[in-house]
C-alpha cells in the first residue's frame, strides 16, 4: 500500500492519503496478530488447521485490501470495493470501474499489484497447502511440486524461495518485453503484472485493444501461455533439462487444447467473412486469454456468433495446469477423468479385463480419482445453484451463467451485452454482485478448502 501512496503522492493527494490510511490500519492490525501469536505453539499443526488458515487468510487480505478503494476518490461503495478487490486477489480480472484511462496512476498499480500478489499467493497454496490437505486430486503433485531436481526442498520455504524467483524472472521478462515493443514503462509494469499472474486487469477501458499492436499482443500471449504452465515446471527445466518437458503430460495435453481452440476459432471466423490474418490475430490472443483464464481482451468476442460463443463458455471450464496462476477445473482433473472413462468402456466390453490408471506413470489410486470425481460434482452443483440465484436477482441467462462460470475459473469478462468483454460489471446488481464475489472465493479456493470449514463436523471435537 505504501507504493502506490508514494506514486499519487502530488498529483493525487486524496488517493495517496487513503493508501496511507489503509497501510495504517493494515499495519496496525497485522502487528497486533503477530504479537498475540508469535508463541511458537500456535503453528499449522495438522490438516484442519491447514484448511482455517487458508480460508481465513484470504477472506482477512480481501477485506484489507479493499480499504484503498473505499477511502479514494473513487466513491464506490462496500461492496463494489470488495468485487475489485476479490476480482484482484483471485487475479479474476472482472471489473466495476470505468474510466480507467484517466484514473489515478496509484489506484491503476493497486489493481495491479493485488493480482500479482495474489497470483504468487495461489502458485504457494496450489502447490505446499492443497497436496498436503488433498484437495481435489492435488495429492498428486505432493512429490512433483517438491521435487525439481531428485532431492526434495527440505522445507516449503525453499519452494516458495524458487517459485517467487521463477515469478519475479517472468514478470522482469514480460516488462522489458512490451518496453521493445512500444509501451511506456507505467503500462508495461501494469500489464506484466497482470499478465503473469493471468489476472487481465489492465490500464485501460478497452484493455489490451486500446493499443492497437500485433507485437504488444503476441508478446501478451507468449506470457500469458507461459504463466498458464506450473511455475515448478520451470525450475525443473533448468535443473533437468529437456526432460522436465517431456514427463509433464499435462503440459502437453494444455498445448494441444489451446492450438486446437485457436484453429476452431479462427476457421468459423473465417467462414465468418473476416480476413484470414485478423481471424488468426484475434482468436489466438482471446482464446489464449479464456484459456489461461486471464481475461485481457482486443474485441468483443461475445459478438462472433453462437459457435465461438460457445467454444469460449467451454473453455471457462479448462483452464491451465496444477501448480500455475490460471483457475477453473485444471487439465490434470480432466486427463485423469477422460483415462478414468475410457477404463470404464474397456471392461464394460470385456469385464475380466485389468485397466491400471496411471498419470505421469504414477498409479492413480481410487481415493485420488473419487477426489477428481467429487471436485468435478461440486464444481458443477456449485455453477448451477450460483447460476439459478443469479438469475433470480433479473440478470438474463446468457450473462448469468457466462458471469458464474468465468468468476469460479477467475477468467475475467463474461459473455453478452452485459458483463461481456466490451463492458463491466458496474451495471449488475448488488445482490447478483456478492453471489459472483462467492464464485471468485471458491473457484480460487479450489471449492474443497472453502466447504470442508463449514461442514458442522469441522467443529466439533
């Protein structure tokens, strides 16, 4: 808070002097916490812990950081200042602010820290907190995601310590990056944040298309692609070499779906009537974009017609791999589910026959796939009943179930006239507004960790 209080200083003295006022209420309580708990018997003991900790941690860092927005001279309210800011943290991307062109330099690199903040904050509980409470399948990478070089890191710290370098080193890379290609130093800083930690806030109303540049989107997809992969991954590419690249399925699996979307986008486009080079143009940045679950935009895709509607409300649900910034369901969950259908046909015609499941030539044993299973039922219980209750505060269908799907994939704009990529959620209802903060909220928490601490039996004894 206190980097943005420098940046306004002057030129915007409201806004500086709320940073100031939230570093200091911030401040305040978090030295409070750290005096009353800094006896060491209050520690992470067990996996009930485990599941508190996280959940309350992001609940309190949400609350704290929408104090800015509140005390600014923005004039937005409660809960309009929480939607950003979850919308932040969650690196969601969605948005209730307009005219961001000639908004206070400071409040643009909030936005934009809170994403990169919050990016590097998923990669840690992604991969040192869920593995260990086995959540949703997770389980799967305990052994990967501390493994890059055949000795495990000897405390989660040390795992920290490579995934923040690895995220500081693609943040540097994509910020000189888009300097060579034309962008000035405060715009390059901005999108770099947002794009490592495929979040999509941006400093313009028109986000990336306000540029009008071949070269600032190619290089905005080349790092929106690389932040969609584990960011371990990278760490083991240069311990191990090539062969880092070709163990991990899920990165081949991740490639394959996103060349494929492009293709399918770009041909209907093209069948479309637009010209083959802007149909390639456009369909690879926003189908990298829905993917990654970024949420930058160059157009308004929502306007292409129902089979790329479609193709783009499908992919809300893939999203990247374990272990990176990107949300939804993961491609591991859906490898694993396919192989797992797949089984299932073999032995219905030939009900002697032995299937082994394996992933990344590890034996996926039926606690993990009842895992993937259940993530997958609640995932999609959890879309529907959001779904229907935001269509009872009067939002249509197409903008409701594109504002829930994108908000438990932390993608960025929906689909329609509404919350849409060529406008926001200003509009939308405060009711239907706090149901799409919920989905952010669990979608980042990967569902699991959040349900697990309001089941009654959580409390008891």
């Amino acid at each position: 808070m206190l980097v943005p209080t420098i940046v306004d200083a002057g030129l915007y003295p409201r806004d500086a002097e709320a940073f100031l006022m939230s570093a200091a209420v911030t401040g305040g309580v978090g030295g409070m916490l750290f005096v009353a708990f800094r006896n060491p018997e209050f520690g992470v003991l067990d996996r009930r812990t485990g599941f508190l900790l996280t959940v309350s941690a992001w609940m309190a860092v949400c609350f704290f950081g929408a104090l800015p927005f509140l005390f600014s001279s923005l004039d937005i309210s409660f809960t309009d200042a929480m939607f950003e800011t979850v919308s932040g943290l969650s690196t969601t991307g969605a948005t209730v602010l307009s005219g961001l062109d000639d908004m206070a330099h400071g409040m643009l690199l909030w936005r934009s820290l809170l994403q990169w903040i919050g990016g590097v904050g998923i990669i840690v509980m992604a991969i040192a907190m869920l593995p260990m409470m086995r959540v949703g399948g997770m389980q799967l990478f305990q052994r990967e995601s501390s493994d890059v070089s055949g000795k495990p890191f000897s405390r989660v710290n040390q795992l920290a310590r490579a995934i923040g370098l690895v995220y500081l080193g693609l943040t540097f890379a994509c910020t000189i990056s888009l300097m060579l290609t034309g962008m000035n130093f405060f715009d390059a800083i901005n999108h770099a944040m947002t794009t490592i930690a495929t979040g999509g806030f941006s400093t313009k109303d028109a986000s990336v298309g306000y540029f009008d540049s071949v070269e600032i989107e190619l290089v905005i997809t080349v790092f929106m692609t690389l932040s969609a992969l584990p960011l371990v991954f990278y760490a083991s590419i240069f311990l191990r070499g090539r062969r880092a690249l070709a163990e991990d399925e899920q990165i081949h699996a991740f490639l394959k779906i996103l060349l494929v979307a492009i293709v399918l986008c770009t041909v209907w486009n093209i069948s479309q009537g637009m010209d083959a080079l802007v149909a390639l143009r456009v369909s690879a940045f926003n189908v990298t974009s829905i993917l990654t679950d970024t949420g930058f935009a160059t157009t308004d895709f929502s306007t292409w017609g129902s089979f790329a509607v479609g193709l783009f409300f499908l992919l809300f649900f893939v999203g990247g791999c374990a272990g990176s910034t990107s949300g939804a369901i993961k491609i591991f969950r859906w490898q694993i589910l396919f192989a797992s259908a797949k089984a299932h046909l073999k032995t219905t015609f030939s009900p002697s026959r032995v299937v082994v499941l394996k992933y990344q030539q590890r034996l996926v044993d039926p606690d993990t796939l009842g895992a993937v299973r259940n993530f997958l039922f609640i995932y999609i219980t959890t879309f529907a009943v959001l779904s229907l209750a935001v269509m009872a505060t009067g939002l249509d269908f197409l903008s409701s179930t594109s504002a829930i799907a994108q908000a438990m994939a932390n993608a960025g704009p929906g689909l329609g006239p509404v919350v849409g990529p060529a406008t926001n959620f200003e509009s939308v209802a405060p009711t239907a507004k706090w149901l799409i903060i919920a989905g952010m909220l669990l979608g980042r928490l990967e569902l699991v960790t959040a349900y697990v601490v309001i089941l009654p039996e959580y409390w008891r004894r």
